[in-house]
C-alpha cells in the first residue's frame, strides 16, 4: 500500500470524543487549533481537560501516531471543530 494523506474536520465537545486513527505503518498527524473558541485538549480515550495536551489557540502540533492507535479531543464545554491532517502509512 502506498503513502496516504487524509484530512478531517472533527467536531469537539464535553465528552472524549474520536478524532482519528493511526494508518497502517504509522503516521504524523497535525491539528490546528483555530485561533478563537474553546480550549481543546488531545489524548488517549479517557482525555480530559486536567489530563490532555492543550492545544493553544491559532497553534499547530505535529506528533507521531503509531499503527491504530486512536487520539481523542475534548474541550471543557459546548464544541470546537478541530482541522487536522494525517500522512503516511505503509
């Protein structure tokens, strides 16, 4: 299977909430917070906004996303929609 590159538009809210899978072989994945809005916060299936990696308003991360590992957002109250990218694969 060749290289991959997938984006999304993910609608976070109060609960963790799926945002992607990791693609066969390993993936980057990059969020880009938007610039207003709520605080999103990014971790595995029992984030929280006390326990995920705060994503700064306007801020792009990039990290790396083993094979089917799932990352979820979730922001303290109503919803952000959070951009992101995912390249790689086997």
């Amino acid at each position: 299977m060749a290289p991959q590159a997938v984006s999304g538009q993910t609608t976070i809210n109060s609960t963790p909430t799926l945002i992607t899978t990791g693609l066969i072989g390993a993936s980057w994945l990059v969020f880009h917070a938007p610039a207003g809005g709520n605080q999103i916060y990014i971790g595995g299936a029992t984030v929280s906004t006390t326990t995920g990696l705060e994503l700064h308003k306007g801020q792009s991360v990039t990290i790396w996303l083993p094979e089917n590992t799932k990352i979820y957002g979730i922001v303290a109250s109503g919803t952000e929609t959070l951009p992101w990218l995912l390249t790689g694969g086997a």
